[in-house]
C-alpha cells in the first residue's frame, strides 16, 4: 500500500463513515490502473488536444495560412508517397549522423582531457564558451561557403554546433567519476584501453545519453539550416521548396514527419539502449 | 604453497605532510616498520594517527613523502599488483558483474580466456561466490561484495596485501567469518599481511605483531607482539591479556578498574 493511498483515504471529505480499508483499496485500484495507463493516454491527450485546437482556429480563421487537418493528411499522403520522405530523410539523417559522431567521438575525448588535467581545462574552455554563444545559422553559412554543397559542409556545421553544448554536459560528467573507483583502475593497473571501456564509458553513460539527446536536438535544427542554403536534398530543402510554394500544409506535413522519425529514435532506439546500458541499476523501490 | 611467497616491507624514516591553509600540517612522522616476509601485522591507533595513510604509501597512491620504503627490497614506483589492496568499500564496479570484476583483476595475468575464466571461476569458489558469479554488484550483501572485492585482489597474485578496514563495515557475523578466512587465506599462500583496523579484537584475533600508532602528528607509540599459537581462542585468559595489553596501549578505559586504580568499594564509603 503506497503512503499516497492512506492519506488519499484520511483526507476525502465524506468519506469518513466508509470502512478505510475499502477506499485505500479502491485508491490503490485505480491507482495501479491509471499508472498502466498513463503513458500511453496522456500524451495522446496533448496530442488530441493540439490536432483540435489547430482545428478550431483553422475553422474560425478560414486562412489559407492555417490549413485544415484533413488538408495537411492529404500532404502528408503526397510526402510518403512513393517512399519520397523516407529518401530525403535517409540523406538527412546521414548528414546529422556524420557530425554526431564527429562531435561525440572528440568531445569525449576533450571532456576527459579537461576533466582529468587543469591545463587542458583552462585551454579549452574559452572554446566552450565561444562555441556555445555562435548561432547554429553562422556556422550553416559559413561551412556552406567553405565547403560549398555535401556532405563535408553539412557534417562539420552539425559537429561545431552540436560539440561545445556536448563537451560541457561530458565535463560534468567527467568531474563526477568515482575517485575510489579510480583508484582501484590504478591498483588494477589497468591499460588505457581498459580504463576507457570499464570505467570512463560506463560512469559517463548517463551523461552521454543525455548528451545524446541533446546533441541530436541540436543537430536537427542545424542540418535543417544547411540545406536550405546549399543542398539539393535533405528535409531542410523540401522545407524551404514548400515554403517557396507558400504551401503550409507542405511544410507542416514535412515537419511531422521529421518529428515522428525523431521519436522513433527517441523512444525506439535511445530509450532501449539506455535500458540495456542502464540495467546494472539497482532499480529504487521509493 | 611455503612462506617464501610474501614480500617483506620496509619502512624507515618516513615522514608525511599534507599542505594545508595554515601551512603543512604533518601526518606521520618518524615510522619505523620492518615486516618479514609473510607476517601479519596490524596497524591499530584512533583516527588521525595515519594509519590509512601508510598504506597508501605503500600501495604506491601517493608518492609525496619522505623516506624509504622497500618492498621485497626495492624501492615503490606507484601501485604494483604484487602489492594488493583491500578498502573498508568493496569498490567493485557497479556495471559489471562479480565475474568481470575478478576477471579484471587477473587482466595482466596472460592467461588465455579461456585459462583466465577457469580461474576466475576458482577464485570465486575459494571465496564462496561460485553461485554469484554472473550478478551485479548492488544485487550482492555487504559480506559477499566484500569478498568479491577479496577475489579481484587475490586475481593479481599479490604478495604483501594492504588491508584498510576491510571488514569495519560489515555486519558482526560477516566480520568474524571473514577473519576467519583471511586467516585460513594468509595461512594457505603466505602472502604478508599489512591490516589497518581500529577493531582490537580483530587485531589480537590475526595479527602476529600489532603497531599501535598515536596521532598528531601520526607516529607509533609501542609495538605489541602477539605470539600466541593459532588457532586462537577469542576467549581464552591469553587472548584477554593481548585485548587488555592494546586497551592499555590505546588508553582506553575498559570500564574495570584497572590495577592500582581506586577501588570501587573504597569510592562508595568516602561518597558516604
């Protein structure tokens, strides 16, 4: 019997001639019902309530600028038709996936680096907190017209946009290893190599996973930018066509696709590994 | 396997200063050990006397000290895993299982896999762990953390093994099965013992010699040996008169007068 339970059951106004027992099994019923239910319903609420109210306004604003739902599903139909999003999607996901792993791979190493020496720490940081302060925008233009159009461009503006934010959150994780463990990996003697994947990767994994999640957040947002200025594929141009064509269904259509992929991976694929990689855990009762 | 496995330690002269605010504050000063090869000898003293911190020097965690420590004759450059250690935490690590633990204990063994998996799997046996091979360490009790911890250890083939308070934070039981089977460990392979304990029964218990340390700076105040024949009986007179000699050594009160102390029956007349 949870503690919520009890007090749900000392607290109801009304309910005091009823035998408690009864309510806290009642509250704890509905309780273990609605925790089942939980994650599946209420972010269909909010996504019900959105698809309604977008609706309501489309109704009550009758602009070409607010399109109705039954118009952007008819977009959405036309953007997978024929596998087209999933080609474009594929290009774009190839691109932010080359300047993830860019970004990933040498903020570890740098966050390990400035976690470990002072005077790494001190050498880096104004490149933190220059990286951090630079828009995504400067560093799309700029590598657009360095590198001109491919995949060079686009990887290099994701991994300089997405790497200051990551080395931050790895340092932090970093300064949090366990000294004492450390200390054993020294009685060990253990190989760099050994260090790398028995301690350093496991203590960092739930900084990196979180990392992850927002370095890809990130990533998106930037890749976008790219290829609207320089490429000829990607979701970012199909965005900037429909928006040359003034089609807002179009855009809008493109943009839900790229948010249902996104939580494909966020659910389907960081979620998992997190479970897996996490499993050592001992799970809190409280 | 003989006595000749355990390294002897040599220490003399070693001081240690930690830098502090107000100037270097000094942690040890002057020790003197001398422990032969395959002897059990316990460091005993309150906290502050910088018992740990001997260990550590020896262990080679830190290497800011002055004077001279020799292992089996040579001089320490940083951790070897001849010089095992054992810390009050089992330190395992939490994402892999007892069974990686250990294995990564024996990681410089040059054993193949498949040699170095037989005998983790024995290690584990030896220690009573051969059904807990394959659970994580937050899914174990303190005692069988503990001796997983002791497997890693012993994966290294040490021969002089530091012992930090490895069992002061286990339940009674626990504590007295493992002394129980550090003894029979020290007495099968040999390997020379160096125990930090604030536990006198534990010391008079394992230890052929017990160095009693005071603090302020750390420094040893007196030597105890303990010679009596083993195995020891906890209550036996002889073993008392070891507790007693270490509570005398310690300056700590037992709560029985002491001889040529005042007499309790004496105090309550003169109170009337």
């Amino acid at each position: 019997m949870s503690p919520e339970a009890s007090s749900a059951g000392r607290l109801v106004p009304g309910a005091v001639h009823e035998a408690p027992q009864a309510i806290r099994a009642r509250t704890a019923g509905w309780r273990i019902a609605a925790g089942r239910l939980a994650p599946v319903v209420l972010p269909l609420l909010l996504l019900g309530l959105v698809a309604g109210g977008w609706e309501a306004m489309a109704v009550a604003l009758h602009s070409p600028l607010v399109p109705h739902l039954p118009e952007i599903g008819k977009e959405l139909g036309r953007v997978f038709k024929g596998g087209r999003f999933f080609g474009e999607m594929a290009v774009t996901l190839l691109r932010v996936g080359a300047g993830f792993a860019i970004a990933f791979v040498a903020a570890v190493a740098a966050g390990i680096a400035m976690g470990r020496q002072k005077a790494v720490a001190h050498f880096l940081e104004p490149a933190i907190i220059v990286g951090l302060t630079v828009p995504g925008l400067v560093w799309a233009l700029l590598c657009v017209i360095w590198f001109g159009i491919g995949l060079t461009g686009a990887a290099v503006a994701v991994a300089l946009s997405i790497a200051p934010a990551l080395l931050l959150n790895i340092l932090q994780g970093v300064r949090a290893v366990d000294a004492e463990l450390l200390e054993v990996a020294a009685m060990l003697r253990l190989p760099l190599r050994k260090r790398l994947t028995c301690l350093w990767l496991p203590s960092l994994m739930p900084t990196l996973l979180g990392g992850a999640r927002l370095g890809l957040s990130l990533a998106w947002k930037v890749v976008v930018l790219v290829e609207l200025f320089g490429l000829s594929s990607g979701i970012g141009y199909q965005l900037n066509s429909e928006f040359g064509a003034q089609n807002v269904a179009g855009v809008i259509a493109w943009t839900l696709g790229f948010a249902a992929v996104m939580a494909v991976i966020e659910y389907g694929v960081l979620a998992q590994l997190e479970h897996h990689l996490m499993r050592w855990r001992r799970t809190a009762q409280v | 396997m003989s006595d000749a496995r355990g390294l002897p330690l040599h220490i003399s002269r070693l001081d240690k200063h930690y830098a502090g605010k107000a100037g270097p504050r000094t942690v040890l000063r002057g020790i003197d050990l001398d422990v032969e090869a395959g002897a059990f000898v316990t460091l005993i003293g309150p906290s502050g006397c910088g018992k740990s911190t001997v260990l550590r020097l020896v262990a080679g965690l830190d290497r800011d000290y002055a004077g001279t420590i020799r292992v089996g004759g040579a001089p320490i450059h940083g951790p070897d895993l001849a010089r095992g250690m054992l810390f009050q935490e089992h330190r395992l690590f939490p994402w892999l299982t007892v069974r990686q633990n250990v294995a990564l204990g024996a990681f410089h063994s040059g054993r193949t896999p498949a040699a170095l998996d037989a005998h983790v799997g024995a290690l584990l046996e030896r220690v009573g762990l051969g059904h807990a091979a394959d659970l994580f360490p937050s899914q174990l009790s303190g005692g069988m953390a503990q001796r997983a911890s002791i497997a890693r250890t012993l994966a290294g083939d040490p021969r002089l093994l530091l012992l930090d308070e490895p069992f002061s934070a286990l339940d009674a039981f626990n504590r007295l099965a493992l002394q129980l089977e550090l003894e029979r460990l020290w007495q099968r392979t040999g390997i020379t013992m160096i125990l930090v304990s604030h536990d006198i029964e534990e010391a008079a218990y394992l230890s052929d010699r017990i160095v009693v340390l005071e603090a302020d700076p750390g420094r040893i105040r007196t030597v105890v040996d303990n010679p009596l024949p083993r195995p020891r009986d906890r209550l036996s007179p002889a073993f008392n008169a070891i507790k007693a000699r270490l509570f005398d050594a310690l300056h700590v009160a037992t709560g029985t007068p002491h001889a040529g102390g005042a007499d309790p029956a004496t105090i309550a007349e003169e109170a009337l």
